[in-house]
C-alpha cells in the first residue's frame, strides 16, 4: 500500500506541474477579441460537444476562453475533458473554476463537486503502469475516504461487474448444463449402442 | 488391454454405479459368437458351466443363429461370479458325431453384456466318435438305440446317458431307485411305448418312463436252486406289459452258475425269475446271457451251452448239431446273443471264438468262418438287426455284417472290445468296453 500511495503522490505532484504549466500558457495567451467571435467560437465547442467532437470542442472552447475569460467557459473545457477520459485534466479545470466562480449556482457547485469527486476517484484508480502491483493489492473498495459512502461510479462499476458475472455465471451453468448434456446423451447413446444385444439373439438363462 | 477390453471395462464400472440408469448397460449376458460353423451343421449343442458347477447343457438350431449373426447369449444368474465356460458342438442329421467343437469363456458377475468367441475345430465326420460332449460316460457301456436321435447308453454305477438328437444328457436316477452301492447296469432295452428299462448286478429292474421317471421293479425268486449267490442279468426284453430278463448266479467261488428267466408281473410291478432246469420240459440249468423276442410270446434265450425258446408259454430246449444234416450230433455252444424272428430260419446267434448259429432248414448249425473263408476267431458278444436279413454282429476287435450265408467283415477305424451294438436303417451304433460311443453310416 506504501510503494502504492508513494506512486501516486508522486504523479499527482508531475502532473500538476504539468497542467498547471497548460492553465499558465492558456492564460498568458489570452488577448483581447470582439464579443462576437467569443460567441461564435463557444456556440462552435458546444456544437462539438453535442458531435462528441471532444477535441474540437475544446480547442473551440479554450479559443473562446481567450477572448473572454468567463468561468463557465472554464467548467465547459472541464465538461469535455471528463468526457475524454483525461481525468486530471477535467480535475484541473473544474478546481479553476470553483477558484473563478466561488458562488456558482447551487445546481452547478452540486454538480462540479461530485464531477471533482469522480475525477479525483479516476485519478486515485491504478492505472495501466501499475496493474502488476495493482494486481498484488486488494481491490478498490470504492468508498469515499471522507464521506465513508460508496462513491457512484463504483456502485455503478459493482453493477456493471455483477451483471457481467451473473452473465457469466448463466453462460458457464448453461454451457455446462448443455455439454453435461451432450456428454450423457453421447454416453448413453454409445452404452446404449454398445450393449444392445443383437437382434433375435436367442438367449439361454443359467 | 486391448482398446476395446478397456472400454468394456470402462463401461462396466459406469454401469456398476448408479450414476448411470442400468437401462443403458444391457442385460448381463454373454454373448457368444461361434467361428467356423460348418456349413453342414443343423444343430448346435452347447454345454456350460460357472467354475465347478455340473454341466448345464442346451440346443439351438442353426437356423435360430441366423438372426444374430452366429451368435446365442447365456444369462448368468443374477449376483453370481465366477468363469463361465462354454462348449460348443455343431452335428447334422441328428446323429452324436460332432462336425464342430469349440470353447470359450468369460468372468461374470459384473454388468452388462459381456462377448466371448468360440473358434470352433473342423472335426472329420467320420469316424463318429460321440463321446465329445462333456458328460458322464459309463464304463462297460451298454446301448439301445431306436433312431439317430434316440440313443441310450447305461453302464457302471448306474449312469444313464440319452442321446436327444441334438444334446447328450446324463439321466440321474434317484438313489431310492438305485439302491447303494450303485448296480452296473449290464442290459437295457427300449420299448414301443418310450419306456427304458435296465437291468444288471442288482435284485431289480430300472425301468424310465418316457416322462423321465424312474421306477423300481423288484425281481422275486420263483423256482430256484437254493443258493445265497446274487443273480446277474444281463439281457433283458420289454414290449407292451411284457418283459423278460436273463440272467446267471455270480458265485465268487464257482463263477457263473446256472441259467434264470424271469417274467414281468405287470400287476405287481415285479418279475419273478425261475431256473432254467425248473422250467417245464427243460432239464438243464446253464448260465444265460442273450435274450430276444419276435412278440412278447416268442422270444429267445441263449448262453453258455443252452438255447431255450418260448412259444406261448411252451418252453423248449434247442440243440445245435454239429453235423448240420442229419441234426443227430448235439454240440454245445458257448452264446451270448440271439436275434429273434418269428421264422426260425431268421433266428441268429453268436458266441464267443466267432461262432455264429443259423438255422439250415433242418436244425441249427453254427460255423466260425466269415464270408471271406477267414475264421473269426474273436468272441462274438452282440447282435442287431437292421432288417431280419441284415444283422451287425460285434466282439472283441470284430464287426461283422451277416446278411449272406456267412458274416462280412466291417473293418474298423479302431480296434476294441465292442459289446453293444443297435443297428438303424442308415447305420449303427457300437458301444466299446471303454464306454465310447461309435457310429457308423450302412450303404443300403
């Protein structure tokens, strides 16, 4: 668990270098645009969005963001990085946003938190460097370190992983129902086949 | 082991267990498939045991082997081990001389059908030599036969052995029949009605029913000498309600000593026996071996020194004259067989050192040369007549065919003492000191 936790802290601590070295050369490439391409740009990411065009959408967004720095803009760009699966990313520009707007409306902060607690759960899931230890370890409980509560993408995962194993679980006792069954039917048939006296066999009793 | 004894193996273990419904596993049953079936074959005797057990033995016919492709199963009994071992004979024409034997066996008591082959030997059919099949076959044999498929033999400690057509039986005779010791039965006779009777070195007769039972007939002494030595019987005659017997005293010190003929008493169920020389107008008393009936009131007795002849209850002391014309010259002769005719000119005897008696239109005479001018010389111990003019005569290391003036010599394939003989319209059968069992084809 030490070698475990050791790893991670030290990712987290490269990656926020890192991003934060982005969020630095993102700011310091803002400059002054008209309102109207701020408009057509934001319009263009939330279309892409829609298109699943991620990447698209966020080079939309952060040109957006250059003309003007509004903080939604900034919870958009972590929308679409969530969706990417860049979980750092995503985890990054939502803390920048709650820094940005400190009383975001109460649907929104509910929404942001529990995004930035399911990004800080991806980012805390081994990831594919580490499946050699990870597979030494148990396996992640999925509960909240504060609340103590299952977090949703582990219920969600635990259903997913249960409906894959009842599944499973059927196919396996189904397959084995079947062969069994062809196996007796094969090995009665053979016995049956095997020991069947030949027809009209006269027989004689001791 | 074989792929194949491993997979019996394997499917007898999954049979074993319940696992497996026992419906799948077949019968236990060994299936015996027969290799080298002569194609002549007409019947099929097998005979099988489990370890020591006595012989079971059962017939089929060829044709019931047609469906199974050579192939008759045999149900062990249920919850029984052990080897069954199988015998397997093929015949034709209902004669005992096998074309086929083979053997085969296998371990029971498992489940499921087992398989076993016999590879059946190619036996020459000729000479027959009926003592294959694995029963009791009595020493000092004696036969009777009616037809090829009607053939008793009995012997010593009264073992009775039939010959069905198709399977050689041994006839147990209950020890309440037989009495203890066993007797040696030394005569037996059929009659029309399917009867067997028997007599021998015992104070009774053994008489079979067709039905298979056996029934005790006492014999009583009439008129005799006053003796304490046991009788010795060893013709006997049977038809209808009548029956004779012939018989000697066996007295350890003198030997064979006087004649008897004895009567059946259908009423009593027993025969009384008389003395020869208490016969009326019969004066001499010598042993009596041989006995034969043209009807149950015209029959015939010879033996050593005498021939006696009854004709509706009127007895009559025959001679034979060595001069054969003038019938002046009694000789004795030394007899052991007679074959009756109600034509004394078909009546035939013969005796020991090939002496053979016939009757010449004047009175009886004997000669001991055969047809080919070569004396006998053998003892001649039993006659039987194919038809009233064709008789086989057999003795030690002699068969004959008396159908001429003069007896024919059969040569056999082996040399023995032959001391039964039943004579059939295709052949006879012969049966040796030894207790082997011959038969020959006859051309017409």
């Amino acid at each position: 668990m030490n070698s475990r936790t050791n790893h991670h802290s030290q990712h987290v601590s490269i990656r926020g270098i890192l991003y934060s070295s982005i969020l630095l050369i993102l700011l310091s490439a803002i400059q002054p645009a008209h309102a109207d391409d701020f408009d057509a740009l934001f319009r263009k990411g939330m279309t892409l969005y829609q298109k699943k065009d991620y990447e698209g959408a966020v080079d939309s967004f952060s040109a957006a963001y250059k003309i003007h720095q509004f903080p939604r803009v900034m919870l958009n760009i972590a929308q679409v990085y969530r969706k990417m699966g860049n979980a750092q990313l995503a985890l990054d520009f939502y803390q920048q946003y709650m820094k940005a707007e400190p009383n975001p409306p109460a649907k929104i902060r509910a929404d942001v938190e529990q995004y930035i607690q399911q990004t800080k759960a991806m980012l805390e899931a081994p990831s594919l460097l580490a499946e050699d230890e990870r597979r030494k370890e148990p396996a992640p409980m999925g509960f909240d370190k504060q609340t103590g509560q299952l977090m949703p993408w582990y219920v969600e995962a635990q259903n997913a992983q249960s409906a894959r194993k009842k599944k499973l679980l059927i196919g396996i006792i189904s397959g084995s129902v079947a062969a069994a069954a062809i196996i007796g039917v094969g090995v009665g048939v053979g016995l049956y086949y095997r020991n069947k006296l030949p027809e009209g066999l006269t027989i004689f009793t001791y | 082991m074989s792929m194949r004894a491993g997979l019996a193996h394997t499917m007898m273990a999954l049979c074993a267990s319940s696992l497996i419904a026992q419906s799948g596993c077949g019968e236990h049953v060994l299936v015996v498939t027969l290799e080298n079936l002569s194609s002549e074959a007409t019947g099929i005797s097998t005979y099988f045991r489990i370890d020591q057990d006595s012989f079971r033995s059962t017939t089929l016919t060829t044709d019931q082997l047609s469906g199974a492709g050579l192939k008759f199963g045999i149900r062990p009994p249920e919850g029984r081990s052990g080897t069954l071992d199988v015998q397997v004979f093929s015949y034709k024409d209902s004669l005992p001389c096998a074309l086929n034997k083979g053997v085969t066996s296998a371990d029971v008591g498992g489940s499921g059908p087992l398989d076993a082959t016999a590879v059946l030997d190619q036996l020459p059919f000729g000479p027959c030599r009926a003592n294959d099949a694995p029963v009791s076959y009595p020493v000092d044999a004696k036969l009777w036969a009616s037809a090829p498929n009607n053939v008793w033999i009995a012997g010593k400690d009264a073992v009775v052995l039939h010959w069905d057509g198709s399977l050689f039986r041994n006839i147990v005779i209950p020890d309440s029949v037989t009495g203890s010791p066993k007797p040696t039965f030394r005569a037996i006779r059929g009659d029309s009605q399917g009867n067997i009777w028997l007599a021998g070195d015992a104070p009774f007769v053994v008489r079979i029913a067709a039905n298979g039972s056996a029934t005790r007939l006492p014999i009583q002494l009439g008129a005799v000498s006053s003796s304490t030595a046991p009788l010795l019987y060893q013709g006997i005659y049977a038809e209808g309600s009548a029956a004779w017997i012939v018989g000697t005293r066996n007295d350890p010190a003198s030997g064979l000593l006087g004649g008897f003929v004895g009567t059946f008493d259908p009423a009593r169920s027993e025969f009384v026996v008389t003395e020869t020389d208490k016969l009326p107008g019969v004066s001499s008393s010598y042993p009596l071996f041989g006995i034969d009936c043209a009807s149950s009131t015209d029959c015939w007795f010879v033996g050593s020194g005498l021939i006696l002849s009854v004709q509706n209850g009127i007895y009559k002391e025959q001679f034979v004259f060595s001069d054969g014309n003038t019938c002046t010259f009694k000789s004795s002769a030394d007899l052991r067989a007679v074959y009756a005719n109600s034509d004394i000119n078909l009546v035939k005897m013969i005796g020991a050192s090939g002496r053979y008696v016939f009757y010449n239109g004047k009175c009886f005479n004997s000669a001991t040369q055969d047809a080919a001018m070569r004396t006998i010389g053998s003892d001649l111990l039993a006659i039987s007549a194919r038809t009233s003019k064709d008789l086989i005569l057999v003795g030690t290391n002699a068969l004959y065919r008396w159908r001429a003036s003069a007896p024919e010599q059969i040569f056999p394939t082996e040399l023995a003492q032959w001391q039964s003989v039943s004579a059939l319209s295709a052949g006879f059968f012969v049966s040796a000191q030894t207790g082997r069992i011959f038969y020959a084809p006859l051309q017409p």
